[in-house]
C-alpha cells in the first residue's frame, strides 16, 4: 500500500517537472491566483452561512444547514465563476464529494506532505486538457469550530451532536481531526 502510494507521489512530481510544456510561468501564476481567489471566496460564502446556522441552532442546525445548502452553494459559485468548484477528501462525509483519480492522487500528496516535520502545503496546477486548467489545494482544519462536526467523538465533537450527523450522512468517514490536519482538498477546473 505504502509502496504504492509512494509510487503514485513519484508520478505526479515527475508529471509536474517533465510536463512544463505549453503552460508559461505567467500563466501558472494567473491561474494559481484565480484558483485561490475563488476557494477563498467559495470558504467565505460557506462558513458565513455556517455560523449563522451555528448561532441560531448550534450544530444540528449547521449541520443541517451544510446538507442542504453545501452543494447548492458550490455549485451557484460555479457557474458565477465559469468554474467548476469542488471539496473532496480521502475520507468522505457526502458521497457525492468523492474524489476521481487524480483528485486521489493529489489528496495522497497532500496528505503525505501534512506529516512531515514542515509540511509545505501549497497549490498545484495541473493542464487538465487543451481547455481546462486544474487547481488543487489543501483543506486545514485552521479553525476549532470545524471539529464540532470533525473531530474526535467524545472529545472535540459530542456524542449527541454527531448523532444527528449520522442520521443524514450514515456512511460519514469525516472525523477524528485534530488543528492543522489536512481535512481535505479545493479542486477547482477553470476554462483557459
Ligand atoms: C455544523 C457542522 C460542520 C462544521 C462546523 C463544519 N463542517 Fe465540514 N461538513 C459538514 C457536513 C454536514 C458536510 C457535508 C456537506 C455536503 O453534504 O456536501 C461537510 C463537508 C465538508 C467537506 C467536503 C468533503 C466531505 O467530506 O464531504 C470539507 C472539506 C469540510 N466539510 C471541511 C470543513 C472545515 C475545514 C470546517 C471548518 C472551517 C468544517 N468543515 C466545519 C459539517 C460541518
């Protein structure tokens, strides 16, 4: 498995150094930017509604909340943004989050790189095809509200709270995080 995983890290370092070919400097840059400005922008949109949940029903209500409104709201901003925005992760509370291929490989990278003793947690830009560019970065858990629904059940996240996330989400993969664990990534297609 290790192995694996170790060879699949190869592959990607090695796609991203030999595939230096028809995306510029500048253009790595522009679309590096875009990306951060619009994941930054989707994170406000989403915890700006998520703590107005948070403060009139505490986390039923919020978790609620991210049931219904998560994917609408991604998928508004998308369209807004003429890009395709996306949350995915190694381990999934909404199914309809699960990553493709290379999404898996990216989240390997980053998940690879958080244990290391200086994680170096940056943005990648992959040419997806002749139309499409694809920028992936990293999801922390910065924030300690976030453990109330992701964190370690009985310690961070109550038991009766997570109860009620189970009840939508019954096949819920997405806890036991602690501060500056890599919850999951930002893959945002962009059009050229
Ligand atoms: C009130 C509970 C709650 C809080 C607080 C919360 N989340 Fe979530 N999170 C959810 C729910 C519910 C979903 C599933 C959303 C959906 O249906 O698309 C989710 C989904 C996600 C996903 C998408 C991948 C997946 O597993 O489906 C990421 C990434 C994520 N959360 C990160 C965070 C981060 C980072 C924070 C803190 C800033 C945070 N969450 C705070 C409840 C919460």
């Amino acid at each position: 498995m290790k192995k694996s995983i170790l060879a699949l890290l190869a592959f990607v370092l090695l796609l991203g150094c030999g595939k230096k070919t028809s995306l510029t400097e500048e253009e790595i840059t522009t679309y590096t930017e875009k990306g951060k400005a619009i994941s930054q922008a989707t994170f406000m949109a989403l915890s700006t509604q998520l703590k107005q949940a948070m403060q009139s029903g505490g986390v039923e209500q919020a978790a609620q909340f991210c049931n219904i409104v998560a994917l609408p709201l991604t998928d508004s901003l998308s369209r807004q943004q003429n890009a395709v925005i996306k949350r995915t992760s190694l381990k999934l509370r909404n199914p309809l989050n699960a990553p493709d291929s290379m999404e898996i490989v990216m989240l390997e990278m980053y998940d690879m790189m958080s244990k290391m003793r200086n994680p170096v947690l940056v943005p990648k830009i992959l040419e997806k095809n002749a139309d499409e560019i694809q920028f992936f970065a990293p999801i922390q858990i910065k924030n300690e509200t976030c453990l109330k629904c992701h964190g370690v059940l009985g310690q961070t996240m109550s038991e009766e709270d997570y109860a009620f996330i189970k009840q939508h989400y019954p096949n819920d993969q997405a806890t036991g995080y602690k501060m500056d664990d890599v919850r999951g990534m930002w893959s945002i297609t962009l059009k050229r």
